[in-house]
C-alpha cells in the first residue's frame, strides 16, 4: 500500500509538472515584417511542431494526474474496506 500511494502521489506530480510546461511555455511568436517570407516560414512550421509537442505534454500530463488519481482512489477504497489505518 505505501508504495502505491508513493506511485500513485509521484504520477500526480509528474502529471502537474507536464501540464505547467505545456502551458508555461510560449506558444506564438512575434511576426518581424522585416523578416523574409521563406525564414517566416521556417519559423511558422518550427512553431508548429513545438506547439504540437506542448500539445502532446499537456495530454500526457492530463493522463498522468488522472491515472495518479485512480490508483489514488483505489488505496483510499481498499484500505477503508479492510479496515487498516495508513
């Protein structure tokens, strides 16, 4: 059971850290008009594949938090209904 709840709070916790990234980090950039349409283009597909990769660790972090919370749950039932105290 104790190392469960250890699985169950370190899933939680990696699940908030995925999501804090997924949105900490900045999504857009500032348009330069200086800036030559193929080099802005460069950067709009880079853009593209970060903003796919935050996508992803949000998504990810989502899992995590509710996966932690279910095993979470399920130590919380098994314990009340065996009647042991943590």
């Amino acid at each position: 059971v104790d190392w469960c709840l250890g699985v169950a709070l370190g899933a939680m916790i990696i699940g908030i850290v995925f999501v804090m990234l997924g949105y900490i980090v900045p999504r857009e950039y500032e348009r330069d008009p200086d800036i030559p349409a193929r080099k802005m283009e460069a950067i709009e597909k880079y853009y593209i594949q970060v903003n796919n990769a935050l996508d992803a660790f949000t998504v990810a972090g989502m899992s995590l938090i509710t996966l932690g919370a279910v095993i979470l749950a399920v130590i919380v039932t098994v314990v009340f209904c065996e009647g042991e105290i943590l």
